[in-house]
C-alpha cells in the first residue's frame, strides 16, 4: 500500500517525463507515517539524479526540507518554485548554477550556503524569499542576475565577493530590513532599481570601479544618509536617488557629465549640493522637491538646466545661473518661496512655460537684452515681485506671463513686443502705471483682464 502511494504521488509530483528518468527512487525522509508522506514534507534526492529540472518541486505547498546529494550539478528554472513551506535546503559541492525562479516564493526559507562550485545566480533565483535573514555568496560567483535577492524582506546584510562583476537590475529591490552591503571593486555598474526601497540601508561606499549608478538604483532609500560617489562614475541616472529622505549632503565627482531626471528628486533632507564644472546638463526634475535645499551654485559647464529641475526647493534662497544657460526651462524653478532674488545671464534667450511662477518672495527680477520671448505663466504668482523691466530685445509675452503678481506696481513693455497673450498680467490689482506699445491698445482690457485700468496712468507708445 506504502509502495502504490509513493508511486501514485511520485508520478503526480515530478510529472511523467522525471518520472521515467528514475525519479521513482525517491525516498521520503523521517516520514513518521503514511499521512506525513501523503503530505510529502520531507524528501532526499537518490545519488542517481544529477540535475532537479525546470518546475521539478513547483507548487509542492508541504515541502518542508530537502537534502541534495552530491550528483546533482544544477538546480534549473523553478525548480522549488512556491514550495512555501520549504524553510531549509542543502546545496552540494557540486551545483554549479542556479537558475531563474529556482526558489521563488519559499516564503519559510530563512537561511541558505550557496556552495563555491556556483558560478551564477538566476534571474529572482530567490525572490520573495521574504524570511531569508542571510544569504552567503561565495567567490566562485561572477553574476548576480536580475531580482535575485527581490523582496528578500528579513535580510539584513550581504557581502558581496570580489568575484561579481555585474549586479543586475533590482537584485536587492526591496530588502527592507538590509542594513549594511558591500560593494567589491570588481562591480562597474550598480544596475536599475538594484537596491530601490532598502529602507534601512543608512550608508553605502560605492567603489572606484563603479562607472555609472543606473536608473532609481537607491531610491526610496529612505533612511540613506551618506553616499560616496567615486571618481570614477560618469553618470548619474534617471531617479538614482529619488525619494532617499534622509540623505543630507552629496558630493559629486569631477567625472559626472550629467545629473539626469529626477536624479535627487525627492531629497527631503538634502541642504547642499556641490556640482563639478564636468557637468554640463541638469535634466528634468533633477533636484525637485529637495525642501531644505538652501543654496545652489550651477558651474559654466552647465549648458542647458531641465524642466521642473528645482522645482519645489521651498527653502532655496540664491542660485547663481551662469553665463553658459541659453534657456532657463519649464517650472525650472517653480514654488522657489524662499527665492528673494535673481539674476539671470546674458546668454539667456528664452525664459519658459511657468519658470519662477509660484516664487512668491521673490521682490525682483533683472530680465537681460538677450531674452527673446517670456513663456506662459513664467513669473505667475511672485506675489512679492513689485517693478519689471522687459528688455527691448524681447518679441513676445506668453498667457498669464506676469499672471496674479499682486503687488506688482508698473510695467513698461517696449515697442520690440510684437505678441503679448491673453491675461499676460491678468489680476495685477496693485498696478498704478503701465506703458505699453499703442498696436495693443484695442487688446489692453483682455491682456490686463481683471484689472481695474481706469484709476491707472496708462502711456502708450
């Protein structure tokens, strides 16, 4: 009777094609009863088998322990995939690799010795792990694939050998308890979302070999306060450091050519920044949202500063904007309230869509002969701002340009506009002198909309 039910499960459990190769030979270990080994909670794998094939134990619920014998050279795709109910395995000497899924979603497993004989970990090898509190990785191997170690909730540390020459993206995604990790200097390249959400990662030494920090590879990091960027990086990518609240102050190296979007998006706690001269681009959102930002020095290398790039930087109270900006971008630096001044280059020509809008200390403002054009909503809402002089250089006024600028006093636009929109100055209530090219007279009402012009001196010529 035994027998039959070993049989009958067997052929159930590995399928027919295992079946056949001379699985039959399992033996069920420290099976107290009949009803233990109906459940199929405890096998030992016969020295005759020499690789556990792709879904081999998939979905085996009961599966609680498992011994490999020193035959078996691969643990393939899924092999122990959703056995939740696994909480120990032994790996022999002689696995070489383990691959993509082979224990994905053993929620029970708490603790597993790679052998040194494994040259790769597959592709979330061990994702959803979420019990797994350590993990050693020994110096046979070179890779750790992609989502590895993804969701491995209870981890709190990792070392990583010097043998690993690439990390992959988000193999560490979401480790919440990590504490510590170390990165040897063979890796070039921490990966996309590598270790994005390792909330309790509080510091990181990235090393000299490291090239480029991918996309969002430490954001929502929240408990990041320091990180060392190397000489050696050349990019920081889309998001790197987006949402680390805790991170306080970085340096960044003399090699960064570009910060890219949303790079330090997000940084709550970050006071400063030092960028290099190397840089020569700020991409869109770069340093959005960065509260308790006080103070930024952009350097001459700085051509172009991206969309919404200080957006929101409440407590940022100067920027210098050097000669090399030839566009300063939409919402560059929108709901700047602390920005009491500026003083934007020469080589400016363009000020876009809704640029300083929302910078309701800012009192004044040196517009240069340079500016072409003044974008929509460029300067809405600087409550504060009280005189503007346009240049003669600029040839148009965008919707709302001036819009909502309450204390605003005069106004004098010269005869080189040729296009102001609708409401370029629409509820600029504290006006008391406007001059403006006599073209625009039969317009004045829908370009001042909501502005009672007749107690103003209006002068046109």
């Amino acid at each position: 009777m035994d027998s039959l039910l070993t049989i009958s499960l067997l052929y159930e459990v590995v399928g027919k094609k295992e079946f056949q190769k001379g699985l039959i030979d399992l033996i069920f270990k420290e099976a107290k009863d009949k009803e233990e080994v109906g459940e199929n909670k405890y096998i030992q794998i016969p020295k005759s088998v020499t690789s556990i094939g792709h879904s081999a134990f998939y979905n085996c619920n009961s599966l609680k322990c498992i011994t490999l014998p020193d035959s078996v050279t691969c643990i393939k795709n899924g092999a122990f995939k959703n056995c939740k109910s696994l909480t120990s395995i032994s790996i022999p000497d002689s696995v070489t690799s383990i691959g993509d899924c082979a224990f994905y979603n053993c929620n029970n497993l708490t603790s597993v010795t790679i052998p040194n004989s494994v040259t790769s970990i597959g592709d979330c090898a061990f994702k959803n792990c979420k019990s797994l509190t350590s993990i050693t990785i020994p110096d046979s191997v070179t890779c750790i694939k992609n989502g590895a170690f993804k969701n491995c909730k209870s981890l709190t540390s990792i070392s990583i050998p010097d043998s690993v020459t690439s990390i992959g993206d988000c193999a560490f995604y979401n480790c919440n308890s990590l504490t510590s990790v170390t990165i040897p200097d063979s890796v070039t390249s921490i990966g996309y979302c590598t270790f994005e959400s390792c909330n309790s990662l509080t510091s990181i030494s990235i090393p000299d070999s490291v090239t480029s920090i991918e996309y969002s590879a430490f954001a929502y990091c929240n408990n990041l306060t320091s990180v060392t960027i190397p000489n050696s990086v050349t990019s920081i990518g889309i998001g790197a450091f987006d949402n680390c609240n805790s991170l306080t102050s970085v340096t960044i190296p003399d090699s960064v050519t570009c910060i890219k979007n949303g790079a330090f998006k997000n940084c709550k706690s970050l006071t400063s920044i030092s960028i290099p001269d190397s840089v020569t681009c700020i991409k869109y959102s770069a340093f959005k949202n960065c509260n308790n930002l006080t103070s930024v020095t952009i350097p001459n290398s700085v051509t172009s500063i991206g969309e919404c790039a200080f957006y929101n930087c409440n407590s940022l109270t100067s920027v210098t904007i050097p000669d090399s900006v030839t566009s300063i971008g939409y919402c560059t630096f929108e709901s700047c309230n602390s920005l009491t001044s500026i003083s934007i280059p020469d080589s400016v020509t363009s000020i876009e869509y809704s640029a300083f809008a929302y910078c309701n200390n800012l009192t004044s403002v040196t517009i240069p002969n340079s500016v072409t054009s003044i974008g929509i909503g460029a300067f809405d809402n600087c409550n504060s701002l009280t005189s503007v002089t346009i240049p003669e250089s600029v040839t148009s006024l965008g919707i709302g340009a001036f819009d909502n600028c309450n204390n605003l006093t005069s106004v004098t636009i010269p005869n080189s506009v040729t296009s102001i929109r609708d409401c370029a100055f629409y509820k600029c209530k504290s006006l008391t002198s406007i001059t403006i090219p006599k073209k625009f007279e039969s317009r004045i009402n829908k370009i001042f909309k909501n502005v009672d012009l007749s107690s103003i001196k209006i002068i046109y010529t």
